[in-house]
C-alpha cells in the first residue's frame, strides 16, 4: 500500500469514528463542562456587538458578573466560534465539523515539517501516528479549543524552522504573527517567544549584526501582534496584562502542588476561606473567573509562598514532573469521557494497590496508556542524548542544528510550565512533537541497531 493510499485509509477510518462519535453523543458530552459554556458565550458577545463580555452563557448567576469584560479568556478561540453564531444559538452543532477538517490540516503541518527537518519517509511516518492518535480525535468533539491552537502551533513551527534553514526574513515574520495568534487562542505559549530569541541567539551567534537585527525584528513584531489585546485590557482594567490565568492557576492549584499537598481540594478549600476572611468577598472556583482587581491578592499570595518555601515549591514540583513523566493519563481520555471512568495515576495507584493483579485486570489500559507516553519520553532523551554526544550516527544536515534545538527546548518548556498537567489534553503539543522523534527513531532504527 502506497502511502497515500494508507493516509486516505486512516482518514476515512478517522472519518467513520468521528461520525459513530458525533451521532451517538453530540457536541459535548461533558455535562456542565464550564469551559465550553465560557468560550460560546463569549462567541456570542463578539458576535453580537463585536465586545469581549460576560453573559449568560459565559456565566451561571453564582458565577461571574453579567457585561463585565472578560480577563481570563483570550480572544483567539472564541473569534472563531463567532462565526457560528450566525445560525443561531444551535451553531456549536457544526463545529465538530470544523474541527475535524483542522485536525486533518495539523496532519499535514506535522508531514510538511518532519519533512523539513528530517526526511520524507520520517514525515509519513509521524503523519500516520497522529492520524492514529485517539485524543486528538477526541477533542475535536468539544467546544474546547486545542484542535485550533495545535493547528497554529504547527504552522508557527513550521515557519520558524523555514527561517532558521536559511529562507528569506518573511518567514520570521510570519513566524511571529503565528506565535502571537496561538497565544491569543491558548497562552500555554505566552513564555514560547523566549524560547525563540534563545534559538535566534544562538542561530545568529557568529554574527553580531544579524543576531541584533533578527532579534529585535522578532520581538517588536511579536509585541507588535499581541499588543492591541494588551491596550484593551488597560483601557478596561488599568492594568496591563495578557490574561489573569497565570496569576489566578498559581493561586489556585500550584500553590497546592508546591506545598506538597496530597489534597488538592482540601487546599482549595482552605484558600476559598482565606480569601474571604481577608477580602470580605466570597469566590468559587468560577466565580468573577479571575478579576484583575484580584491580580494583586492572588500574585501577593504566590510571592509570599515563595519567599519563604522556594526550595519545597522546586522539590515538589520536580516530584511533579516525574509522577506525569511516568503516570500520564493521556489515552484515557477517551474512556474518561464516552465510558464515564475516572482514572487518576496509574503506576503509583498500582503500588499503592492491595490487589496489584486485580487492579491490572481492571486498568491494564491506563496502565499501557502511562507506559507508551513514558516510552515516548524515553525516546526523546535518547534522540538527544544521541544528537549531542554522537552526532555523526545520525547523518542529519547542518542546517537542522537549529531547528532540533528549537524542537528540543519546546519539549522542555511544556514538560517545565506543567503541560502534562491533570487533564489528559493538556498533553497533546508535548505528544505531537515526541511523535515526530519517534517517527526518527522507527525510520532510522536498523541504522541505530547497526551502529549502538
């Protein structure tokens, strides 16, 4: 079977699954899932009168205050959904739709940029594991915006990679205008752009006039994309800020892991309480959804938590990030939405377990789950311990010197903001681009046999 033929295999076969998916659960099958209300109810608020507000969807009466600017959100997702709203309040019933054909766009993104930095074969490769993958299948389902931002992502990569092996400035350009709207959609990546001016200085390092003006270039073009978002915050707000989100997640859930806390609602509970016998004010886990007038409780908090237990923050925190190394829940998101399981981690609840041989009968594929993203970790360390330390075995080109490093630091910024994180998806950018080194690893594994 020719590779297109298999590609046109797989995506009819992704086909036929979205469509058994979609007829038998709908839109959204995740009953009160409050992100997808935030995102169509601020869809709706562009669409109706082109502003960025609170309404009744974005918003249960408990929740957030009605026509108040919205702070936690950014516009990038919701923008896309507004165009839905012009078939009435029942629109969110074609995004699925959309999504699909998105995702089928980031298989292609991925081909063309295995394609760039390795080879044709690894570029077929990595577009058939993505093709297979089941999460990113699952979410094109919700209202959620991953789908998008991975399609951004990529083709972000994919221009900047274009740069750095010698194409001409308007790839950087571009570049950066990719960047900035994957931060306006999700800004998981808002820290991306520092990552960028490390691999311009290095890229640029033999030449000082280069690397000044390519820098400079990248980053007034990329203040320059996010800065509309960052006036309309300190016209509505005073303040200027990109989202309330980094500030509001620290308070709310690192502070948590930080301490070492086994409960994580416990802890939450307890800053609900603090929160109110310093305020007066009462809040949940959604209500006022951040308001910048609590940006200064909520960094006051982080700073004060920090000053005086920074080294038990970056103990636990590398606990953290080994747990999701070896724990990851990503291929159950499937069974955790369409089957009602709720796995939480895998090994640690295995050694945990009274019954070990019982509990693998019952979660052997969260088990297999954990154990294949583990591998995949696995692999990414190898790639690079290789590429560092025996670079001849691996017969790339000079010119992916760079863009490997890009590539690497990428999977290091995901693994270091807390990617992995505790809800499956949040793994999706990390798993894309360890498929691609793995892709590497299967194409080129005799060779790698043969030589060590």
């Amino acid at each position: 079977m020719t590779f297109k033929n298999l590609v046109v295999a797989l995506a009819v076969l992704r086909l036929a699954v979205f469509c058994s998916f979609f007829f038998s659960y709908g839109v959204d099958k995740l009953n009160d899932y409050p992100d997808s209300d935030h995102y169509w109810g601020l869809a709706k608020s562009i669409h109706d009168n082109w502003s960025f507000v609170n309404n009744e969807i974005v918003a249960k009466p408990e929740a957030l205050t009605f026509n108040q600017p919205n702070a936690f959100r950014t516009p990038g997702y919701p923008a896309v959904l507004s165009v839905f709203w012009n078939f009435g309040d029942q629109g969110y019933i074609f995004i699925p739709g959309l999504q699909f054909l998105l995702g089928l766009a980031a298989v292609y993104l991925l081909y063309r940029l295995a394609k760039l930095i390795f080879s044709v074969k690894v570029a077929q490769t990595a577009a058939v594991l993505l093709l297979l993958d089941p999460t990113f299948l699952t979410v094109n389902f919700l209202i959620l915006s991953d789908t998008l931002f991975i399609v951004f992502f990529l083709g972000f990569l994919w221009l900047a990679i274009r740069f750095l092996n010698g194409g001409p400035r308007r790839f950087l350009l571009l570049s950066a205008l990719f960047l900035a709207l994957t931060i306006l959609i999700r800004p998981v990546v808002i820290y991306v752009p520092v990552v960028v001016l490390m691999v311009l200085i290095y890229h640029f390092r033999q030449s000082f006039q280069k690397l000044f003006v390519n820098v400079l270039f990248f980053i007034l073009l990329t203040a320059a994309f996010l800065s509309p978002w960052y006036v309309r915050n300190y016209l509505d707000f005073g303040q200027i800020f990109l989202t309330t989100l980094p500030s509001y997640n620290n308070w709310r859930y690192n502070i948590g892991f930080w301490s070492g806390e086994s409960d994580l609602a416990g802890y939450w509970q307890a800053a609900q309480a603090a929160y109110r016998a310093e305020t007066g004010q009462v809040i949940s886990e959604f209500a006022d959804y951040a308001d910048p007038a609590n940006l200064a409780y909520y960094q006051q908090k982080t700073r004060e938590f920090l000053s005086s237990h920074f080294w038990l923050a970056v103990k636990h925190q590398a606990k953290r990030m080994a747990l999701e190394t070896i724990d990851p829940r990503y291929y159950n998101h499937i069974s955790q939405l369409y089957r009602g399981q709720y796995y939480d981690k895998g090994y640690s609840q295995l050694l945990a377990s009274a019954d070990k041989l019982d509990f693998i009968k019952h979660s052997w594929s969260m088990l297999l789950s954990s154990l294949i993203v583990f591998l995949l970790f696995v692999n990414f360390v190898r790639f690079y311990f290789v590429y560092f330390f025996h670079r001849r075995k691996m017969a790339l080109e000079p010119k992916a010197v760079s863009a490997l490093l890009l590539l690497g630091l990428l999977i290091a910024y995901f693994y270091l903001t807390g990617a992995p994180g505790n809800i499956e998806r949040y793994l999706l950018p990390l798993l894309i681009l360890e498929y691609l080194i793995f892709a590497h690893t299967l194409v080129n594994f005799k060779r790698l046999i043969k030589h060590g």
